[in-house]
C-alpha cells in the first residue's frame, strides 16, 4: 500500500487523472515492493530501496529502470 501512495505521489496527479497504464505500473510496483522482502530476512531492513525496486520491475517486468514504466 505505501508503494502504491508513494508513486501515486510520484506521478503528481489525483486518482482519477492517472492513465491506465500508469496505474498498472504503479500496482506492479505495489506488488513488487511487497515481494521483494519476502527474499530476505528481517522487518523493516528487508524493504528495497527504490533503486532496488526499479532494477527490479526491470528484470521482471522489462520497465524502464527509472521511471517504472513500460
């Protein structure tokens, strides 16, 4: 939920001005955010950086490292 907000804040716009495809980007980033801690141990510690989160989404999803997007 804080990814989903956190780039929902990024993109500078109300809920409703954000395009499709970027809110597909932004719950693919949501749901990664949640998967990367999974393969580490600890809390809080385990949360990836959003460099590591955009290297990421770009190994798996094929996003632009920078942006997230497609």
């Amino acid at each position: 939920m804080g990814a989903f907000l956190a780039g929902m804040l990024d993109a500078g716009k109300e809920l409703d001005e954000i395009p499709h495809e970027e809110l597909e980007c932004l719950f693919q980033m949501a749901n990664a955010c949640g998967t990367l801690p999974t393969a580490k141990p600890g809390g809080i510690s385990a949360l990836p950086t959003k460099e590591k989160l955009l290297t990421f989404m770009s190994l798996t999803f094929g996003t632009s490292s920078k942006t997230g997007v497609r």
